[in-house]
C-alpha cells in the first residue's frame, strides 16, 4: 500500500479512537497513512522537508522490518524545517480508526548491522506514541537542532516499547538505545519524555551510558509511568541519565510514578542517573534499586523486588502481592493517562500502580507471551 496523503487544519489534538497524545497548538497538517516499510521511509522524507507546520505519520496495524537487499532501511531522518512530527502506532487499514497498543505496531530493525531511527535537526516537536522499536542495534535517536532556541518544543515518547535492541549487532561504533536531546541555541532547553512507555531488554556495549533524557536551560525532563528493566551495559548506566547540558539551569524534573530495577550487568546495577543533573531532582513514588547521584529526600520511594510475572520471558506486568500495586502518587503533573500499556484503565485500585502496566487479577494466570 503506497502512502496516502492529505493536508487539513488540524486544531489541538488528533481525535482518534484510543488516542491518548498531548496537544499540539492549531496548525496546518500534512498526514501520510502508511502500511510498509517503505511508505515509511517515504513519510519521514517528506517530513524531512514539509512546509507544513506538523507532520502526522499514521501507521497502520503490522510489523515493519528492515529488509537492506530489498532496500527496505532505517536511518537518520535530518528535517530542514521547522516542521513538527508525530509517528502513531495502532490505525486499521485506510487510517480512520486507531486502538493504542504498542504491540500492534511494530518497528522491526531485524538485527541488521546500522540499522537505527534517528530524527535529526529537529526544529518543532517529535511525538513518538503506540510504538514497539525493536532490534534496532544503533538506537532510537532525537536530537534538536543547535541552531534554534529548543524552548518550548516538546520531544516525547509515550505509551510505546523500546526493547530488545542489541548494540553488538551494529558497526561496532557506540550508540544509544534511546537519547531525547532536547539542547537548543545557546543551551535553551526543550521538554524531554517518556512517559508510560517500557525501556526492557535491551543490550548496548559502547557507551557509557545506554539510555538518556537531555535537556538544556530552563528545560524539563518528565519520565513518568514507565517501567525501565533488565537493561544491560558493559560498564556504566545501564538504566536511564537523566541529565542537563553543560551547566544549564533552572530544569523542571518531573520524575515519579515509576519501575527502574536490574539494569546494569554482573551484579552491578545503576538503574537511574542523575548525578549530572544540575540541582539535586525530585525522584518520587519510584521503585528503584540503585540510583546514582543527589535527589531530593522523600519517603514515597521504594527499592523491593517488584514481582514482575516473567521478566526473563519479556513480561514486565506486575505480579500478585507487588509492592508497586496501588504505591503511586494521588496526582501528577500534566495528569495521569487514560489507559496502561495495554490498554486498560490507568487506575484500577485506590491509587496508581508504578510502571507502565496497572495490575489485575487475570494477569496472574493469562498472558498472551507478545511482549518480546
């Protein structure tokens, strides 16, 4: 199915069924509704040089692999205009109606040596929902361009799966499993994100950081609702940095709601970084094995085992008697989403679960094995 395009004036957010995105102001849209791998890379072309204000990659339901003999590749996307860009997982054939859910749309780097998405020079907003990125062995990379102020533009990621990626199959050259660079002219920091999003399985042997949310002056830093597990690097932090630019300031963390627990390797676990942060953050309602660096005292944190059911099998859901169950925060900032990771209600008990999965009683005895 080749790529279908339109252009409307969209206003506020995208009203699909599941749709759970934040807003993006009143604008002109360019929509592309794409089935393959190579409607695709055909849609982040077009974003890459689009006139219109925002970009809106609708993906429909299925797997879209890396295949380098059929020309079939991934790779940098470097836009050279201000335009914003959404990638959205979940649509049914034609792109009229959506069901959120990461496992149904699957970007599949196939192991295959460079194979990575990086969305480059960005000058608006990326928004990367309903997504699972997988076998990508360089990475998933958003950098914004150092060319314009990064205030108030918006990189995130949400509601998607980053797992199973594996740096050794790459060039042999380091790479992230997921950098958010959120640095502008001048050091300007834009909002960096990922939210109720699972970061699980993934394997990098380059840098020393695997995983990093980067953010420059007067910037903000949100990772909330997510699960961050079973990460491994050779040396360094295996989890997620949390991190400013150079001696940047007056950063707004927003961090809380979370699972970070066994990343590292032999034993020796870092699951959350921030000691290049440049004031001690709030690290709140998280349950975390190992942090580095100064936080914010609190008694809301947690460092126990969180009975995930199976995570040697991929499944990061939480298991009967988890402490993560109902340990979660009243409110958050910009409010909770509607749904879990698979779809459910955010809240099922008094309070929200840690992670990006709220428990239920079924989970104990149906799984339906499709998270890795």
């Amino acid at each position: 199915m080749s790529p279908s395009l339109r252009r409307l004036l969209a206003y506020g957010m995208i009203l699909t069924a599941g749709t759970v995105s934040g807003t993006f102001a009143a604008r002109a849209e360019e929509i592309h509704c794409v089935a393959d791998m190579a409607g695709l890379r055909t849609a982040l072309g077009a974003w890459t040089a689009s006139v219109e204000p925002l970009v809106t990659i609708r993906l429909v339901r299925g797997v879209y692999a890396v295949d380098s003999a059929a020309g079939n590749v991934l790779g940098m996307f470097q836009s050279t205009t201000a335009a914003s860009l959404q990638l959205l997982g979940g649509y049914a054939d034609g792109c009229d109606t959506r069901v959120v859910d990461p496992r149904n749309t699957v970007i599949d780097g196939g192991n295959e040596m460079n194979s990575y998405l990086r969305l480059y020079n960005v000058a608006g907003d990326v928004l990367v929902e309903g997504v699972t990125l997988t076998r990508l062995p360089n990475g998933v990379d958003v950098v914004h361009t150092s060319a314009q102020p990064a205030a108030g533009h918006r990189l995130r990621i949400e509601h998607s799966r980053i797992v199973g990626n594996d740096s050794r199959f790459g060039n042999g050259g380091p790479a992230y499993t997921l950098r958010l660079w959120g640095v502008g002219e001048g050091t300007s920091g834009a909002e960096v994100a990922l939210v109720n999003s699972v970061l699980a399985r993934n394997y990098n042997s380059g840098f020393t950081q695997s995983s990093t949310l980067t953010t420059g002056n007067s910037g903000r830093i949100v990772l909330t609702g997510s699960t961050i597990a079973s990460n491994t690097l050779d040396i360094g932090a295996a989890g997620i940095v949390l991190q400013n630019f150079a001696s940047a300031s007056g950063i707004d963390f927003v961090v809380m709601n979370n699972i970070a627990w066994h990343n590292g390797t032999l034993g020796a676990w870092l699951d959350i970084d921030v000691s290049h942060a440049q004031q001690p953050p709030a690290v709140t309602w998280t349950l975390a094995g190992a942090i580095r660096g100064d936080i914010q005292p609190t008694a809301t944190n947690l460092s126990v085992d969180p009975h995930f059911l199976s995570p040697g099998g991929g499944n990061f859901r939480l298991g009967g008697g988890s402490p993560a169950v109902d340990a979660g925060s009243a409110t958050q900032p910009d409010g909770f989403p509607d749904h879990d990771l698979d779809g459910r209600p955010r809240i099922a008990g008094p309070a929200v679960d840690l992670g990006a999965y709220e428990a239920v009683p079924g989970d104990l005895i149906f799984y339906d094995g499709m998270d890795d």
